[in-house]
C-alpha cells in the first residue's frame, strides 16, 4: 500500500506541475500593442489602383536565371518604366540609383541624419513557368488579369505584391506630406531568386558609405489561416532567422564495362546507397528553435498543445513526434536532407564510370556547414563516394535578430490593428531570401509579407495559378503606409 500512496502522490505533484507551467507558459505569451500617437490616417484606397499597378509589373517578364547571360536587361529597365510611370511622387522626392544587373536603391532622406536608417525591400525577379503546366494556368502566367476579385500571375505573391505595396504606401504618404524623421532605404535585387549578387552590392555600396540599418524587413512568411493544425485563428509567424544553405556535390567512379558483365557493385549502386543512407538517416530534430514560436502562439493554441509545449521536459517526444508528421512542420525542426539532381550513364548497355548527385541542405539555426559535412561523411561510411560542398552555394544560418525591441514589436502591432486577433510569434525562415546579407549592416532583420495565407495559396508560390486577392494587396499597402511610419521615426 505505501507503493500505491506514493504513485498517486506522485501523480498528482505532475498533474499539479503541468498545470501550473500550463497557465504560466500561457501568461507568458500574452501580447501587448505597441503604442504610436504619430500615426496619419489611414488614405481611402481604391482597390483597383494598386492591382493595375501590380497588373502591370506582372505583365513585364522579369525572369531571372542561373546563367545570368540568359537574363534580359530589356525587361528589367521595362519595371523600371512601370514603376516611375505609376510612382511619380516617389521618382520626384526619392533618390534612386541603379545598380549593375538592374537592382534598385532608393533613398529618402530623413529629417534627422544621426538616426540610424531602415530598409524595405522586394526584390523585381520571378521565377520562370514551365511550360508543360501552361495550360493549367486560368489566366496566362504574365497576364496580369484582375478577375474574381483577384490579380493573377507570376509575381503576384512572390514577390512583386510586396514591391508595389511598399511603393504604393510611400506615394500616399508622400501625397500626405509625410516627412521621415530618419532616412527610409528602398531596395529591389534583379536576382534573388537565383541567390544572386543584387543584394550584396546593395549591402556593399551602403557599407562602403558607412550606413548602418536600425532595421529590414523583406520577403517572409505570411499571416496563416488554419494552416498550423491545432491552432485557431490567424497566425503571424514573424520570421527573424533563416536557415543556412549547403548544397553538396557527391561522386564515385568504378571501372565502367559492357552491361552484359557487371561487376557485383556499380557507380550507380554505391551512389544510390550512399543517397538511401542520407534519407534514411535524417538529422536530428530539436524544439529548441522553434519552442518560442510555439510559446508566442499559445493564446491560439487548443488546450492540448499549450499543455503539451508548456511541459516539453514531460511531452517533448510526443511533440517532436506529432510536428515530424508533416514536411512544413518537420523542417522547422532539423536540417533538412534533399537529393535534387542525380547524373549518370550515356548508353544501356555501357556501365557508367562515373556518377554524380546533388544534395541540398538547409541548415538549422545552431549548426553549422562544418557539423553538417562530417555528418554526411559519417553516415555514408564509404570512401568510394567523395563529399564536395559547392562554395558559391554555401553560408551559414543567420543570426537571431531581437523579438523584445521596438522594431519587431512595430511590426506585430500593425499586423494585429489590421488583423484583430491575430496571434504573433517569431520564427525560421524556410527558404533563401536576399535579406541574409544584410546582417552584416544590420542587428534586426525581418522577413515577413503582410498578406493572410491558406495551404491552397502557399501551393501557388512558384507554382501554377499564382494570384493575390485585391484586400489582401490593399491590405498589404495599409501594412507599409503604417509601418513605415512606425519605423522611420524616434521611437526605434
């Protein structure tokens, strides 16, 4: 009997435990506005103003490519025309100048220049339409179309809608006689989405002038609606991070031969093991990351997964294995593994002598490109495969920029006045932006896009049917005409 005593003793000294990490993990999380007395109303928009404008920048095919020879420096000074055409106030009072390649950087000069400045960026590229989905397409890919409500193309959510928002909101702000009190920078690569050099010329000619940013934002995650399973409501995941990137080129090459005659282990056979070992062996996953994205969003959360994340030390198995399940959750928790590219052979019946594949890793906040390639070369376990990084496709994860300073607070402010309700937490970002340069120049960089997102609308980006819907892009020109506000002031 004493055994049972102290089982149900023990039990209930958890139960009590859970429930008190429980209620204190979700106070922890409450969210507070950020006030600002400084701010202009709000302009009456037409919604057709911006999605013609938008319309317009989607029509101009500025595809950018690996092979930058491939490029079309036409298309690029054609957005360029589209721009000053539908912004004439900012071409009037911004200085804009042009880098190499097309990428733009605006400045508009504050009243005060001891402030540090802030950036906006966007970049112009679009990635190209493949040409076999062509006719699944509702309205064609450069089209532009505004119908049902919507504005349809390549572009109109990665990323044109955030270039034309940020521009249309310093056009009404500039038509309302607003005047920063610190400088505003405006910057748009040409090649973002071939991890180009538009942005570290950006970053190098304001280095070369002695800027330093108080802060950036660009591209990011998106405001979530019913995305993240086990949460209600809107969710905005701010991102202050991204992944690093590593991409590996692993080779092996055996004696070759006639195909009536192989030998017991070909190039193809031991590469292909190699590749089997990799993905069978995935990375470690960790909530050490993305813990406080979880604590931040508790308010949204069913009761379950605020017991659950408030009591990691007690459920953390149960969780790493429930966000593991899905791909999108999975990633946010471990360095990702992804056989992209497999070359080998040149004729049926010849063995080939050598074969070729390409892995991509994205890289988790706290490892690091070092740790990643021993990894590799220990679970592959064979010196016949060799282990090459490409360097031009490799940096290491970002730095952590703050969630407890005015600027990241700015932000979440704005989202949930546009938004109420929404739920904020701060986050990794997936994918490759441009605005990893630019920690170099800046300790708060932000990635995030002001537009409320589905899991149909994240299946359009770089895919087919890509659209914005008109409130969302007017939404998004509210977002920046507030924060830029926000922002360029003395309270940072």
């Amino acid at each position: 009997m004493p055994y049972v005593y102290a089982f149900i003793l023990l039990l209930l000294v958890i139960i009590a435990v859970v429930a008190i990490r429980t209620i204190l993990f979700t106070r922890a999380a409450t969210q507070k506005p950020l006030p600002f007395i400084k701010q202009l109303p709000d302009p009456t928009l037409e919604p057709l103003v911006a999605a013609r404008h938008l319309s317009a920048a989607i029509q101009v095919e500025t595809i950018s490519h690996e092979n930058p020879a491939e490029d079309d420096p036409a298309q690029f000074a054609a957005l360029h025309r589209v721009l000053e055409e539908s912004y004439p106030l900012v071409h009037a009072h911004l200085d804009r100048e042009v880098l190499e390649g097309g990428s733009l950087l605006y400045t508009w000069r504050g009243r005060d220049a001891s402030l540090e400045p802030v950036l906006f960026m966007a970049h112009q590229d679009v990635v190209p339409v493949d040409t076999h989905t062509l006719d699944k397409w509702t309205y064609p890919p450069f089209s532009g179309a505004i119908e049902d409500g919507y504005v349809w193309g390549r572009g109109s959510m990665d990323i044109k809608s955030q270039l034309i928002g940020v521009m249309e909101a310093i056009e009404h702000l500039l038509a309302a006689g607003f005047t920063p009190e610190r400088t505003v920078y405006l910057a748009s690569a040409h090649d973002e989405e071939v991890l180009g050099t538009g942005a570290p010329r950006v970053v190098a000619l304001l280095k070369k002038r002695g800027v330093r940013l108080q802060a950036v934002i660009d591209e990011g995650t998106a405001i979530l609606d019913g995305v993240l399973p086990g949460f209600k409501g809107y969710t905005a995941a701010i991102a202050v991070t991204e992944k690093g990137y590593l991409t590996v080129k692993l080779t092996t090459e055996s004696g070759g031969g006639h195909s009536s005659t192989p030998s017991s282990e070909t190039s193809i056979g031991i590469l292909s093991r190699a590749i089997d070992h990799l993905q069978s062996n995935p990375f470690p996953y960790s909530l050490k990351v993305t813990a406080p994205m979880f604590k931040a969003f508790s308010p949204a959360a069913s009761t379950l997964m605020k017991v659950a994340f408030a009591n990691l030390w007690l459920l953390g198995g149960m969780v790493r294995r429930k966000l593991a399940a899905a791909p999108e959750t999975a990633a946010s928790m471990h360095t990702t593994t992804a056989p992209t590219i497999f070359r080998s052979g040149i004729k049926e019946n010849v063995l080939p002598s050598l074969a070729e594949a390409v892995i991509n890793f994205r890289i988790l906040p706290g490892e690091t490109i070092a740790q990643v390639l021993e990894r590799v070369r220990l679970v592959i376990n064979d010196e016949r495969v060799k282990v090459a990084p490409i360097p031009t496709s490799a940096w290491e994860p970002s730095p952590v920029s703050p969630s407890d300073c005015p600027a990241y607070h700015h932000i979440t402010t704005v989202v949930r006045e546009l938004y109420p309700g929404t739920t904020c937490a701060p986050n990794v970002m997936l994918g490759a932006t441009d605005s990893r340069h630019f920690h170099a120049i800046s300790d708060r960089v932000y990635r995030f896009t002001p537009i409320i997102s589905q899991s149909d609308d994240l299946k359009r980006i770089h895919g087919i049917n890509e659209r914005l819907s008109l409130e969302n892009l007017n939404n998004m020109v509210l977002f920046f005409y507030r924060l830029v506000q926000r922002w360029s002031s003395t309270d940072m």
